[in-house]
C-alpha cells in the first residue's frame, strides 16, 4: 500500500535529532509491505474517529521512541503527526491533523 508523509507530519520530523530524522522515515516507509497489519500499528480512537497510531521504538531509556499517526485514505496510508513518545499524545493536535 502506498504511503503518503503528509507536509505538516514531514515539519515534525524535521524538528527531531538529526541522526534519527532518516530512521524514523525508514520506519514509517515499512507501513508500504505490512500495512495495518504491522506488529507496531494499532487502531486507536480520537475525538470519536478511529485512526491508526504506529510505534517506533529501538533502544532504552533516551534512545529512538517514536509515534506517527496514519488514517487510510483512497486505499493509501496518509501519515498525518509523527512525534517523539515524550511529547505525549496531544489529543487535539492529533484532532486537528485529521482534519
């Protein structure tokens, strides 16, 4: 399945470290052969809408801990925020992408 880094999820990455800008690229590029059957892709609810959130995660405490959250679309994943897992899940921010 196609995916699709929307502008503003593509602005998050670039506020992350430099040395983990690529990886979490890769990772959410792996979305392309496994889908929502990815072993990290959960279905999780929103302001009443069911979206998906896919963890990102290598290392311990201070190491690569990521979040994306991607909705299908045309029979396309469209990643809308992608955010360090310290930041939390800022329901309306999450809320105002999918918009």
């Amino acid at each position: 399945m196609e995916v699709k880094i929307k502008e503003r999820a593509l602005e998050d990455v670039e506020g992350f470290k430099e040395s983990h800008r690529a990886w979490v690229i890769d990772k959410i590029m792996e979305l392309e052969t496994e889908g929502t059957n990815h072993r990290n892709a959960d279905l999780i609810r929103v302001n009443g809408r069911q979206v998906f959130k896919y963890v990102m995660k290598k290392g311990s405490k201070g190491g690569k801990d990521y979040r994306a959250i991607f909705d299908i679309e045309n029979n396309r994943i469209e990643v809308k925020a992608i955010f360090h897992r310290d930041k939390g899940y800022d329901k309306q921010m999450i809320s105002d992408r999918l918009n």
